[in-house]
C-alpha cells in the first residue's frame, strides 16, 4: 500500500503500528529462555522459582503489545489531532513499560548469573556437558546480545514517539533510524535464528520445562538438584587421587 500510495498517512500508520509492536515478541521469546536456563544450571541457585520468570516477565510483555496495539489502533483510525495524540501516547506508555520491563529482567538474569558463577560447585549435574559446551555458551552470548539490541531500539522508539509523529527524530536522517531501529531488531532476530534455543539446548529444551500443576515441585527440583549435586561431589571425593 505504502508503494502504491507513498505519502497516504494512513497507510503510514499501519506500517508504524506493525513496526512498533512487532519487537515485544522478540521480547517474549527472550524471556521464555530465562526459566529454562536456570533449570538447566540448578533451581536451587535461583532466589525465584523458574516459572516465576515467565510468568512475571511473559505478563509486561502482553500489558505492554496491548498498549502499543491500542495506542496504535486508534492513532491508524483518529481522524483529529487530538485523538491521533492519544494514540501516540498510549503506544508511547506500552513502549516505556517494555524498557522498563526489559531492565527488570536484565538485573533478574545478571543476579542469576551471579549467583550461578559463585556456585560452580553446586550445578545441576544432569545438564553439566550441556552447559560446558561451546553451543550452549555461545547462545547464552546471542540471548544477551539480543536483550541489549531490543533494549536500545525500545529506548530510540521511546524517544522518537516523544517528539510526536512530526517530531525532529521522525524527520532525522534516515541513517539513526537504520542503526537503531533496523540493525538492532536485524542483530536481534539474527541471534535468536542462528542460535535457535531449540538447537543451542541441544534436545534438552523441553526437558527442561517448568509445569504450573503441581505447588511443590519447585521444592522437588531444588532438593533433586541439591542431592544430584552432593552425590557428584561425593563420587568426586571418593576418586582415588594419584
């Protein structure tokens, strides 16, 4: 439509909305590694249980697509200024929650990675080829990357939205927008492709879920990963040394 008809402004903002939204399902897909990652190196080693992750962090993810679709929605469809305002400030409050959301989680994984780096000693035995091998590493690397790139297009976002849809950033140099909106998303998608969770936990992946059912399974992941661990240990120190 764009093609066909280049200075419509209708068809503009359907192409924005799209173009805005589209960014919280990397986000999603993101956070939905984290709590398998933290089975895979030991609950115990998590101050929160494993769903909590995607349970918290899925939920801002949806509040925030909601914001941006409605603010998006009724910024395509205003026929006044003031309405066209409310719609851009709506998709401009989803997008401030999506940062802020992607901050939370950024300081969740690096406290879990702390804690997960002090603990060597205590990772969950079952997974320590998976977590030792050079895949894994390198897709713990790409998840990060990804984060970071979806983080910095969300603020760049943030602040061209600001400025409203005749701000200076809408009507800047087409070379800030390929860098922070094209490359970082290109970055992003490229990460989460080229190291596919599905492939990088090299058939784990769905062994490592979590379930909503059962209220203890938490405690039986933790004390399974524990013995698991005192077990190893205790071989360990049962090796005669030479």
């Amino acid at each position: 439509m764009l093609h066909n008809s280049p200075f419509d402004h209708n068809y503009f903002l359907i192409y924005l909305v799209t173009l805005t939204i589209a960014p919280a399902l990397l986000s999603a897909a993101v956070y939905l590694c984290l709590s398998r990652i933290v089975i895979v190196y030991g609950a115990h080693l998590s101050y929160f249980k494993p769903r909590t992750y995607t349970v918290v962090f899925a939920s801002c993810d949806l509040v925030s697509l909601f914001l941006q679709a409605a603010g998006g929605g009724i910024a395509a469809s205003a026929n006044t200024e003031s309405a066209t305002n409310v719609g851009k400030n709506l998709m401009l409050v989803g997008l401030v929650f999506q940062v802020i959301s992607l901050i939370v989680f950024a300081l969740a994984a690096s406290w879990f990675a702390k804690r997960v780096w002090a603990g060597q000693g205590a990772w969950n035995p079952a997974y320590l080829d998976l977590v030792h091998s050079r895949l894994f590493r390198s897709f713990l690397i790409g998840l990060a990357v990804a984060t970071i790139t979806i983080f910095a297009r969300s603020v760049y976002r943030c602040a061209e939205l600001s400025g409203g849809f005749d701000g200076a950033l809408f009507k800047s140099d087409q070379a800030v927008f390929m860098i922070l909106e094209g490359l970082m998303i290109v970055t992003a998608c490229f990460c989460l492709t080229a190291l596919h969770p599905a492939i990088s936990f090299q058939g784990f992946w769905h062994e490592a879920n979590f379930k909503f059912r059962a209220k203890d399974q938490y405690a039986n992941i933790v004390k399974g990963s524990q013995r698991d661990s005192e077990i190893e240990l205790t071989s360990q120190a049962a090796r005669p040394r030479y």
